[in-house]
C-alpha cells in the first residue's frame, strides 16, 4: 500500500481559513482537527524565531546590531556578539538603542541613575523606562555601564603577563619576566593574589633573581568601605635587603568598581621585618597606603593599571620609607590575550640600606 502526502505550506494549519489542497491520511486528518495540537504547532513555529532577548543597536546608516551592550564611554559602544564577539561601535554613528536589561546611565556631573530598560526613540535619543518614562539624548549621555554590584555572590578575574627578553650583542642578556594577579569575591569577603617572578643572565652568569607574593582579603563593611589583612613575602638573591616580610590591617574605600575599571585605596598598620646580605635583621612597624587602580579605553580596547604602595617605618629604622610600585597599559589583541607595557620600580631608603631598582618590559598576557 502507497500512501501519498501532499506537502502544505507550514504555517496554514496556523490559519483558520487556510485552503487544504487535497485531504491527508486518516492519522494526521484526526490531529489536524484538534485545537490543542494546532496551537502547540503554531507556538513550536514561531516562538523559537523571536530567539533570546538581546540588545539592540541601530545605526545611523540604517543597519540594525543585536547583542549585549557592554559599556558605551566618550568614543565607542562596546556590543558583545555571538557571531563576531566584541564589537566596538563609533558612538557618532548610534542613532538610537534598546534593552531589556538593567543599565547604569550616567551624565555630566552626576554618579547617574540605573534603568530597568532602555527604549528606542526617535534618532539622537533614547528612553529609560524607570516607573515614570524619561527621554534623553544621547549626546547628553556620558557613559552606559552594566551594574556590577562591589559584593557578588561569586566572581574571578585576573591575568598572566609573561615576558622574554633575548640580546645577542658583545654582552648576551637573557631576561625573563613573570607576574599574576587573582582576584575572588564571594559574599562579602574579596581575596587578592599577586605574584611575581623574575631571572636574569648575562653571558651564561646570572645576575637577577627575586620573586615575591602577596594576599590581602578584604572584608567589605558596607558598599564602600572595607577592612583589609595584608601579608607579603619578598625573595632576592642579589640585592642587599634579602628577604622582605610584611603583615599589616587597615581600612580601606572603594571608590568604583563596574565594567570601565575599579579604584580602592586601604591604609594599613604594618609589622615588617628586613633581612640583610650580612645575616643581620631589622623589625620595625609602619604605617602605608596601597593602592589598585585601573582603567579601561576607548572602549576595552586599552586598559591603563597601577598597583602599589608607598609605606613609612614609624619605629626602628629612623626616616626609613618604602616604594613598591608598577604601572602600565595593555592593549587587547583579542578577549583575552594582550600586548603590556609595564614599568615597575622597587625602592628602599633607611640608615642602612639604599636600593633603587626599575624594570620595563614589554610582553604578552592572558586574562580571563
């Protein structure tokens, strides 16, 4: 026995005059006639072409960008995409946008308000919806951030910068470079690891070698405001200061944190302990302020950073003071790799011990 049947455009039985070529089998005729299926038809068609929600851009030379806004600063919109991934956007070429998500609008003078949503409006505009609507344009619209909450659930980042310095000349040099920095939330409490590593060698004969490491754990008190444990450990096997110990707590304030960077200052009381090439050792107490600082441009595609410390003996060493210390800028070659330059500088002033020290180098990274 042959059965034949005819195929029919998908979307008639969603129709309810739609004209029926010739009338199929016996077992697809009973569904047809059932509401039920007709309907679940009818939303298994359409339904999955409306696909996720996402943000949507439209330009001013009338195309249409679907994704997730990132940020949007001074110069670009930064639209993740799953077919292109991050995708900077002149901002002068935005004619208006659309989310359905909750965004930071912040203006000129103003910290700015969070909106629920953001609907397209007539070109040069957009409108927040925030209980009562609010038209803006967008040229009076500084910045649009994602709120990032300084306390999260659970949240990672950081990055590995590696680099290798080879010179063959009258004098062979070898130079290698490498540094960590983590940091975890969860709750309340926010970690940080740091750590750094670095050999050099002059034909054959090594010269440099140090490495050190550093956790402080911050425990946020409110929006802002933390207090902070700090211990740190420094290893050097050529310059005079051998071995470096620090252990110190202090409050500390969080002045920003969201998608275009973060800054926190803490300031700390500290016991520290020196030991020298001569085997003898120096334990005083002082007070430093450490900084983290850094700064994403032209939407994400250059990061400005810096992270330090700047401390002071206030017993033992008489007029002592310390300068730990680095800066640079990355730039993004994709989502996760980056090209840095860094300078880093080391410095050390007390009756005994004078140590003046500064690396740049230029390297690759990862960051996740």
């Amino acid at each position: 026995m042959k059965i034949v049947v005819r195929r029919r455009n998908s979307l008639s039985g969603c129709l309810p005059h739609s004209p029926v070529a010739a009338r199929p089998p016996l077992l697809f005729a009973r569904f047809e006639t059932m509401p039920s299926f007709r309907t679940f038809l009818c939303l298994f068609l359409v339904v999955p072409g409306t696909g996720a929600l996402a943000d949507t851009v439209w330009l001013t030379n009338g195309d249409r960008m679907t994704g997730k806004i990132v940020l949007m600063d001074s110069s670009k919109l930064l639209l993740e995409t799953p077919y292109a991934g991050s995708v900077p956007i002149d901002r002068a070429m935005i004619s208006t946008l659309q989310s359905d998500e909750a965004l930071l609008i912040q203006w000129p003078g103003s910290r700015g308000e969070v909106s629920r949503a953001i609907r397209a409006a007539e070109p040069g505009t957009v409108t927040l919806q925030n209980g009562a609507d609010t038209t803006l344009a967008l040229t009076g619209i500084s910045q649009i951030l994602r709120p990032k909450p300084l306390i999260q659930d659970l949240q990672w980042t950081g990055d590995l910068d590696f680099d290798i310095h080879y010179v063959r000349a009258e004098r062979d040099t070898d130079d290698f470079d490498l540094s960590l920095n983590n940091q975890a939330r969860h709750g309340p409490w926010r970690h940080n690891i740091q750590g750094d590593y670095n050999r050099k060698f002059a034909d054959g004969e090594r010269i440099e070698q140090d490495w050190s490491a550093k956790y402080a754990l911050d425990r946020f008190l409110s929006e802002s405001r933390f207090w902070q444990g700090r211990y740190e450990y420094q290893r050097d096997w050529f310059e005079d200061v051998r071995r470096r110990r620090t252990v110190g707590t202090g409050p500390g304030y969080q002045f920003w944190d969201n998608e275009l960077g973060a800054f926190s200052l803490a300031w700390l009381l500290s016991y520290n302990q020196y030991s020298y090439a001569e085997e003898n050792d120096e334990d005083f107490y002082g007070l430093s302020m450490q900084w983290d600082y850094n700064r994403f441009l032209v939407g994400k595609t250059f990061e400005l950073f810096s992270q330090g410390s700047v401390g002071r003996a206030i017993t033992g060493a008489d007029g002592g003071y310390a300068v730990d210390a680095a800066i640079g800028l990355r730039y993004m070659l994709t989502d996760w790799a980056s090209l840095s330059l860094k300078a880093e500088t080391d410095l050390v002033k007390d009756s005994t011990e004078d140590l003046d020290e500064t690396d740049y180098s230029l390297g690759l990274g990862i960051g996740w």
